[in-house]
C-alpha cells in the first residue's frame, strides 16, 4: 500500500474540522488538483479520464462518516416545518452537486469497503459527476430519445473505467479490457449466486410488506418473477431458490435484448426528474422527487448493462440528484440487490427511508 492508499483509507476517520491530518491532507490534494471541465461530446472513444477533463487526479474531498441516529419520518428529520429547512439554492445545489464525499463512494463507511479508495477510483468518480451534473444542469443528460440517454450513459462508463481502475481496486480481480469500456454486455443470460444479498432483500422485504418476504419459505421453491412497468414479461430478472437452500439460489438479470426496455422506463422517468430539477419550486414536492429517482435507480440497477462498473454509475446519478435537491448524499450500502427484488413501491418507501436516515442535521 502506498502512502496515498493510507491516506484515503485514514480520511474515514478523520473529524471535519477537528484534525490537522486532515486539513493538511486536503491542502495537499487542493493545490494538486484542478477543478475545470468541458462539455463532454456524444462518444465513447475516449482512452482516459484525462482526455475528458484534461490532467487532473484526486478531488478535495469532504468526509462525512458520521451518521444521525435512524430516522422514523420526515418530520423527525425536519420537524414540523420540514419543506422550509431544504436548501432551494440552484447554484448552491448545483454546487454542492459536484462534491463528492468518501461515503458516497463506498457500500458501507463504517466497514472495510470491498474496494479500497484509492485514489483512481475517487478521481474517475469525480469524472462522473463531473458529467452528470453538467448534463443535468444544461438539460442534455436525457434528452428526447432513450438512444440520447444511453449514449451519455455510455460516455459516463468511458470515464468510470478509465485507467483499468477496477483491475486496480480490485487487485486484478475484476479488471476490464479496453474492448468493453462504454458497451453494454452481449449475454442472453446473466446471472449471480448472491445468497447473502437475497437474504437481505428479503429481511427488508418483511418491513416493507413486500411479497419478496416469503421467498426462502420452503413452499416457495422455483422462479420467481420481478415484474416492473413497461417491461415485457420474457425481459423480466428472476431469481431462483429451492427450498431456501445456499446452494441452490440464483438470480438472472434480463438478457442484452430487453435492456433498452429498461432504459425507455429510466429516461421517461429521468424527464420527470430533470423538470424538478428545472423547478423554480422544489421545495413543494421533494419526496415526490425522491421516490422518481428511486424508480429510475430501480430499472438502472436491474438492468445492469454493463460487464463491469454498474452500481457505482449509477450512485453517482442518484447522489447527484439528491444532492440537487438540497439533500445530503448517501452510502451504496446493499440498494441494488434490494432494488433488483423488491417490487417497485415498496422499494421506493425502502430508499425514501434509506435517504432521510442519512442525512445530517
């Protein structure tokens, strides 16, 4: 491990204000490490990050680990008047949009992350919401054709991978050859062994009223369908589980033909989004705001089209827009697998819930 590495890991437990470590740390990226950008064309031939934004590494990073106690309702998060309290500044949001902090980069900021955040990693993600943002902000992330879209979407994976980062953070393990970066997969069946995760979808499942609550029940065995608007039902996941048995549960993401199925759904609701966002207004329908970009998240998170880097994409969409709203970022934790199991109200109430347990007051 480098000296770098150590830092970025150390920076999790730094206090805001509180640590000359950090504050030195942070003096030292700032004068390293530029700030401009460019508008991004529509193509994905890009070789790095660099070729987009030009030579810049590691962002100066705010570190907001520490979490409020868990949240019951808005009004424990507000109080009584809780639309007055959120920041309705659009240059101010658009701003606060652009800054990244260490838990918005990882699954779980009290744990070891399985990937370490290493200093690629955090520049390519700066990248990313580099282009989110200045998409959002000039109304051209979603345009009026799901094939505009898919495109951006494409160009955001070219900076996301760049410099074989997840060879890297992943000590080899899931590297990604140069061949794939920004194009979707060509699989008629894709499929995981995720055990773990499943059971946790379905504890949540059981909070939430969810029928994914029943799952592991014996009488349960067999496929079970992930139904979502607009999808067809041969472009539906499924997962599978015989018995409730380890060895025996698999889930299958929805082959490469039904992808822009997903895609059509995420950029119609992507639309409503961006009005919001365009909204001289928001401070009237914020929770409605959440529960579109839990819906958008959903179908992304299912559709999974990429070989590598997918979450991690689309987090930083979500990040980015909560961020817009006044709203404080949060952690990856386990909502894609959620997302990927749960129908789509009850994971919308899951993810509204998750956004106000994570915000800092």
């Amino acid at each position: 491990m480098n000296k770098i590495q150590e830092k970025n890991m150390a920076d999790t437990k730094f206090n805001v204000g509180n640590s000359q470590a950090q504050k030195d740390f942070d003096a030292y990226l700032d004068t390293k490490y530029g700030n401009d950008s460019e508008a991004l064309p529509l193509t994905s031939s890009y070789a790095s990050v660099q070729d987009v934004f030009g030579p810049k590494e590691v962002p100066s990073l705010r570190n907001d680990t520490e979490f409020t106690p868990p949240l019951t309702s808005i009004d424990d998060l507000w109080g009584e008047q809780t639309i007055d309290k959120v920041s309705v500044d659009k240059e101010q949001n658009f701003n606060r949009a652009l800054d990244i902090s260490l838990r918005e980069l990882v699954r779980f900021p009290h744990k070891d992350d399985s990937y370490s955040l290493n200093n690629v990693y955090i520049e390519n993600s700066r990248g990313v919401r580099e282009y989110i943002v200045k998409a959002l902000r000039d109304d051209s992330l979603y345009g009026e054709s799901v094939e505009r879209f898919i495109q951006n979407i494409k160009n955001i994976h070219v900076v996301a991978s760049a410099n074989n980062v997840y060879g890297i953070v992943g000590e080899g393990q899931v590297g990604l050859g140069e061949e794939y970066r920004g194009v979707f997969h060509e699989y008629s069946q894709l499929m995981n062994h995720r055990y773990n995760e499943a059971r946790r979808a379905c504890d949540v499942a059981m909070d939430y009223g969810d029928a994914y609550k029943t799952r592991f029940d014996e009488s349960k065995s067999g496929f079970r369908y992930f139904y979502l608007p607009g999808i067809p039902r041969d472009g539906l996941s499924k997962d599978y589980s015989e018995g409730g048995a380890l060895g025996s549960y698999t889930y299958y993401y929805p082959s490469t033909e039904f992808i822009v199925d997903y895609f059509k759904q995420a950029q119609m609701i992507g639309n409503e989004i961006q009005e919001f966002i365009n909204s001289s207004n928001q401070t009237e329908d914020i929770l409605d705001a959440v529960d579109l970009i839990a819906r958008q998240y959903q179908y992304l998170a299912i559709a999974r089209p990429f070989m590598q880097i997918n979450n991690s994409i689309f987090m930083n969409l979500v990040n980015a827009q909560i961020k817009f709203l006044g709203l404080e970022g949060v952690p990856h934790d386990n909502l894609d697998t959620i997302a990927q199991r749960l129908g789509p109200d009850s994971f919308s109430r899951f993810f509204t819930d998750f956004v106000l347990k994570n915000q800092h007051i």
